[in-house]
C-alpha cells in the first residue's frame, strides 16, 4: 500500500453477464479483433489512497486479478448476488494467504444469504484445509467507511431486485440498474464521474439500454460517463463511441481513470 499513490478507477471486465466475445457467435462484435470489444465480466477496481476496493468478483476476477496484479484487496463492495457478479469469489483464498486474514466483504444481507448458500463450505462447521476465508460485513443505506475511504450506498432497481449502486468522493458507480428512486437520485447529484450500465439499444427488462443510460446522464450531468455491463449486441466499441455525447465513453477491459 503506498498512500501517496493516485486514486483511480480501472475498469477490469464491462461485459454482461456472458462475456463478450459469446460462446459460439460469430457477429461481428464476437470476431472483432480490436482488444476493447473483448469484455470480461463487469468488475472494478477503486484504488483510494493506495487501498485496493474491487466492486463485484463475478466469474472472470481470477483472470482480472491476474492481469492487473492486484495483489491486495483492502474490501469487496458487492452490488448484488447474481452469478457474474460473485461467482468468482472462492478464488480470495489467493488473497487469504498473501493477507493473513479473511476477505472483507461488504453486500447487503441479502447478499450474504446468497453468499452463504452458495460457498456453504466456507462457513461450515468442519472446514476443507484450504478454503476461501470472509468476513461478511452489513450494508445498510447509510454510508459506511472502511479505512480512510468512505462509501455512500445507492438503492437501485434491477427490475424488481433492489440492487446497491456504491458512491466515493466524485465517483459513481452503477449497475444492474433500470430504476433509480428520486431520493436516491439526490445522493448521485453532483458526482463528477458516472458509471453506469447500457446493455444495448433495445429495451430489456432488468437492465438500462443506451437511451436510458443516456438520459441519466443528462438528467445527472457529470463532467465524465462511462458506460459498463455491454452487450454483444451494443455494436462494436469504435462504432457506438462515435454517437456518444462528447463528455460519454464506453468503458473498456484495462481502462484506467484518474479520480
Ligand atoms: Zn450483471
Ligand atoms: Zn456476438
Ligand atoms: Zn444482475
């Protein structure tokens, strides 16, 4: 940890739930060989005064720790418990051994019945030598603070699932969203950045198309958006930039922003 280090956001994974590329597609967006139309899972990482915060560890977070060499995590913020965003998380046994001691997690109760359910061996009474270790921390809508950095939770809708947007500083980060209550809205008012999902251009049920997370952006006013959780179906990255507003960018596997 170094203190004195930049605060950043890097985009590790802006793909929906199946990844782009998709198994067995052959669109063009799938064959397409610039880098940026291939998008792992949406994860990221908020590195604040040198701690490490990654939002979401679906099933690509091995691979995303591996080519960013993240080596240290301070806490996981989880948005909500669906499989591309926590699937990856019996991979933190890394994190266990190089950290002596479990992972922090930080998700709503709801979350961690979820969690609980799912990874049952790390929390039974008899436990495999080996397994991941976490330390599951509650989330209410008040903000939390761990460390030096402090998080103001967002309710949001995932079709009917409440889902949790995270905010710090000037930052915004939101996906898996369709719906936005208007008291909730005043907690993102004023963010400098906004990240925020846009599926694809036609309507679906659980997620922001771009003509939605286009008038979130508008109605919110940030001096930055970038747009996450893409489909295949979005278009290719350099085709579907060119129609965003000048001060909008779709989001990429590697991308690395200054906070
Ligand atoms: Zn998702
Ligand atoms: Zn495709
Ligand atoms: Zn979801």
């Amino acid at each position: 940890m170094d203190p004195r280090a930049e605060n950043r956001l890097t985009f590790l994974g802006t793909g929906t739930s199946q990844g782009v590329p998709l198994i067995g597609c052959h669109c063009p967006v799938c064959r397409s060989d610039d880098p940026r139309d291939k998008r792992l899972r949406t994860s990221a990482l908020i590195t604040l005064h040198g701690d490490n915060f990654l939002i979401d560890a679906g099933p690509d977070f091995r691979q995303q720790m591996l080519t960013h060499h993240v080596e240290n995590l301070r806490a996981i913020l989880l948005t909500h418990e669906h499989v591309d965003h926590i699937f990856g998380l019996d991979d933190i046994r890394a994190f266990n051994w190089i950290q002596k001691r479990p992972a922090d997690i930080y998700a709503e109760r709801r979350v961690h019945t979820a969690i609980r359910r799912i990874f049952h061996y790390v929390f039974a009474r008899w436990r495999y030598p080996g397994i991941p270790q976490m330390e599951l921390h509650d989330v209410s809508d008040l903000p939390f603070r761990i460390g030096n950095a402090e998080f103001t939770p967002i309710r949001c809708f995932h079709h009917k699932l409440p889902v949790l947007g995270f905010r710090t500083g000037d930052l915004t980060y939101l996906t898996d969203v369709n719906a936005i209550p208007e008291k909730e809205m005043k907690k993102i008012r004023g963010t400098r950045m906004l990240v925020v999902n846009a599926l694809r251009h036609e309507k679906h049920i659980s997620h922001f198309n771009l003509e939605e997370a286009l008038r979130l952006i508008e109605e919110i006013s940030p001096r930055y958006s970038y747009l996450t959780h893409l489909s295949h179906s979005l278009g290719k990255h350099l085709d579907v930039e060119k129609t965003l507003p000048g001060n909008v960018f779709l989001a990429y596997d590697g991308l690395s922003v200054t906070l």
